[in-house]
C-alpha cells in the first residue's frame, strides 16, 4: 500500500469551531438562526457568524429563507 500525505484544511482550532457548529446544526435539526447555533455549540455569535460564512461558502451549509 502506498504512502498518502493528508492535512487538515483548517488549522485544528477552526476545524474545532467548524465541527462544533455542524454538530449543533444537526442536533437542532431544522433550520436556525446564528444565535441558535452559537446557543446549541457554546460558542460566541460573533465566532458563529465568522465561520457560518465559510461553511456556506464551501457547500458545507444553506442559507435557507425561513420568513
């Protein structure tokens, strides 16, 4: 079997971050606001909405209009 080089795509405290609030997104399971989020994932909203931009931006997460 052959050698393969991996690294994280993050550095390990955004990969952190960025687990913690998919998790709380699927624990939630439904749509939620940022607050919600950083409620459910113990994080600042401030951190949340920082990182709910990346996630959205990669594919990773939807913007869902739920008005």
């Amino acid at each position: 079997m052959s050698d393969i080089n991996v690294k994280l795509k993050h550095n390990l405290d955004d990969a952190d971050k960025l687990f913690r609030i998919l998790f709380a997104s699927i624990k939630i399971g439904v749509p939620a606001s940022k607050r919600k989020i950083a409620d459910v994932a113990d994080l600042s909203s401030q951190i949340v909405d920082y990182h709910i931009d990346k996630l959205v931006a990669n594919g990773q997460m939807l913007v869902v209009n739920s008005q």
